[in-house]
C-alpha cells in the first residue's frame, strides 16, 4: 500500500498503527490481527463487549479511511499550539 499522505506529508507507520489502536479501543476490540494489503489494511479481531461479544471481526480501512480516522482523533483532542 503507498502510505496516505496530509498536507503533502506521508503517515509514519507509528502514526498508521496509533490510528489502526484507537480504532481498536473505540470498538471494544481485542485479539487483534493487522495485514497490510495493497489496498489498505485489514483488521481482525474478538468483539470484548456488547451483544457480540467473544464474535470475530474484519474489518478493511483503505488510505482514505486512516486519513478520515486520523483527522477525527486530531479534531478531538484539538490541534497543537
């Protein structure tokens, strides 16, 4: 996969995995596997809580959705100073 870029600035692998955790923990998912795939990455892994809890999961997040995912986190928790 070529790496998504923001401003003309590649993401790190640290940033892609950081991104790739959060989504994790917003999910409540653990027992995780990560494949990076020319298309992106695809995640797996055991839902720990809500009615499916214990059920395996795949997900798959392109570029796009690890800039979207990126950006939302950095909206969150607010831009530097």
């Amino acid at each position: 996969m070529e790496r998504p870029k923001i401003n003309d600035k590649v993401l790190s692998y640290s940033e892609i995995l950081r991104v790739i955790g959060r989504y994790l923990d917003t999910h409540n998912i653990g027992e995780a596997r990560i494949i990076e795939t020319a298309d992106g990455f695809i995640v797996q892994g055991v839902i720990q809580s809500g009615t499916r809890t214990g059920e395996r999961d795949t997900y798959q997040l392109s570029a796009e959705d690890l800039v979207d995912l990126r950006n939302d986190a950095t909206a969150q928790r607010g831009k530097r100073v």
